[in-house]
C-alpha cells in the first residue's frame, strides 16, 4: 500500500476481503500470471473456473 496522503485521499482504491482460502490462492495464482504477462514471464496456469451454486 502506497501511504501518501494523494494515495490516501485522492486515488480510488478497492478491496475484497476472501475468507475462502480455496478462492483466495485460485485468484492469487490468476493475479501472479497478469503480473507475469506484464513483465513477459508467463506461466499458465490451468483454465479458471468458477461454478456457483444457488442456495
């Protein structure tokens, strides 16, 4: 986190709280190859997929 006060104050910032920690490292892994994809070390993992289930 960049604490400056234009960070704080001015900059849009959003976040998610996961308590799933299934879900959690399925999105750390996805974020970790945008960033990979980024910098030109792509490493792919297996397709995402997320299937909801209605209560």
């Amino acid at each position: 986190m960049n604490l400056t006060t234009n960070q704080i104050f001015t900059d849009h910032n959003n976040m998610i709280w996961i308590q799933d920690q299934g879900l959690a490292k399925t999105l750390s892994v996805e974020f970790e190859e945008m960033v990979g994809a980024a910098v030109g070390q792509i490493q792919t993992p297996p397709p995402l997929n997320l299937a909801i289930k209605k209560r």
